[in-house]
C-alpha cells in the first residue's frame, strides 16, 4: 500500500488544527510508518507539524503581543 505525501500531509494537518490528535500521538504514527517503510507519508506528517507548530507559535506571540 502506497501512502502520497500530499494525502499524509491534508490528512495530519486536518487532524492536528482540530485536536483530534496530539504531538505524542503523532511521534506513535510516525513510528508505524517508519516500521513500514512509508517514508514519504512521514515527510508530509512532519511538514503539517511545523506549519501547525509555527502557527501556535504565531498566536502565542500575537496573545503575548495584546496584553
């Protein structure tokens, strides 16, 4: 079964902004993928992390920034 980067990525930045997964659920998943050779799905996965990383990091800044 072959898993596109693109489809890991819509898929766990889909699921990261709305909470239905975390940062250690998320290592678990990259794990599974890793053990199963699905190196290309784990490159989307950490490339929809960062871009939700450094969107937290955005807010974090402007709420810093208004009080």
């Amino acid at each position: 079964m072959y898993l596109p980067k693109e489809e890991c990525f819509r898929d766990a930045l889909a699921f990261l902004r709305s909470g239905w997964i975390s940062e250690k659920e998320l290592n678990r998943l990259i794990d599974f993928y890793l053990e199963h050779e699905h190196y290309e799905c784990c490159q989307g996965i950490l490339e929809a992390w960062h871009i939700v990383f450094d969107e937290k990091k955005q807010d974090e800044t402007i709420r810093d920034y208004n009080t």
